[in-house]
C-alpha cells in the first residue's frame, strides 16, 4: 500500500512492526523511499525547502494529499491502533473533508471502547484508553461514560457478594 498514492510518496508497510517517527517519536506505520520510520504530519512539517530525511538527508518528495473520505472508510471495523494511526492522519486537515473524517473516526473509536468495555469490564476499558485520542471531545464523553458505568458495576459487585453471603 502507499501511504497516499503517488510513486515515490512515504509508504505504509502493514508486514513490518510499527517503528516510532524519527521526527516525534510516535508510532508510525509509513516509511521514506530510504524505509526510515516518518509519520505524515513530520513529513508535512518538514515541508517548504528542499525535503531531506531526517536520518539519512535522502531527498525526499513532497508529502502526498490525504484522501480523508478513503481514510474514513477504511477506518469501519479497524482496531484501535489502527483508527488511533487515522485520527491522527485525518487530524491534520483543517476543511470539511477531514471534520467529517475525524468525526467518522471518532465513532469507530467510541465503538471499539463499548466493545472493550463489554469484553473485558473496567481493565479492557483501561487499556483500550490508552489508545484512544482523548482530545477529541465525542470520544472523551464516550469514555467517560463507560468509565463510570464500568466503575459502578466493580463498585456494585462486592455489595452484591456480601448480601449474597
């Protein structure tokens, strides 16, 4: 796959272990032509002059376009790396487009953390939080609302031990 279509763009590589960003350190699933680890939002940072990596100043081409409504789409039954992977992509536009990806994003998220909620009560909500991008307000009242029904049920569940005793 190609991280935004275009011969030379960075490059998704689904085989390989995410590696972090050379740049900021996040993970990150796209590398260079030369295969170092360079997340999309670095790569439009270090935009403007002539584009070199970080790493081995290999000139690079110009970040690729993002086609938010493909990244939408793609996000529909992801995992939650993956759609915390195209939140971020998608948090780098500012129109229509990536408002209405984001927002699409956001309710893939907010299923999957009902989903680790329903699977794995208050500790697989934990660690689906640790994933989910809490910035973004649909996903953060979600959270919190599971957080609070998951917490009263562990609250709940040693009073019903003790009555039953």
């Amino acid at each position: 796959q190609s991280g935004g279509g275009g011969v030379g763009m960075l490059m998704a590589t689904a085989e390989e272990e995410e590696e972090p960003c050379c740049v900021c350190l996040s993970p990150c699933d796209e590398r260079t032509p030369c295969f170092h680890a360079l997340c999309h939002d670095c790569h439009v940072l270090l935009s403007g002059r002539p584009l070199l990596c970080p790493v081995c100043r290999r000139v690079l081409p110009e970040a690729a376009a993002i086609d938010f409504s493909a990244l939408a789409s793609e996000a529909s039954g992801a995992d939650l790396a993956a759609l915390q992977r195209a939140h971020r992509k998608a948090s780098t536009g500012t129109g229509p487009e990536a408002r209405a990806a984001r927002a699409a994003i956001a309710a893939e998220i907010s299923e999957r953390l009902r989903e680790a909620a329903r699977a794995g009560g208050l500790p697989g909500l934990r660690a689906a939080l640790l994933l989910a991008p809490l910035g973004e307000r649909s996903v953060l009242s979600e959270a919190r609302a599971l957080f609070d029904a998951c917490a009263a049920c562990a609250v709940d569940l040693p009073s019903l031990a003790v009555l039953a005793a």
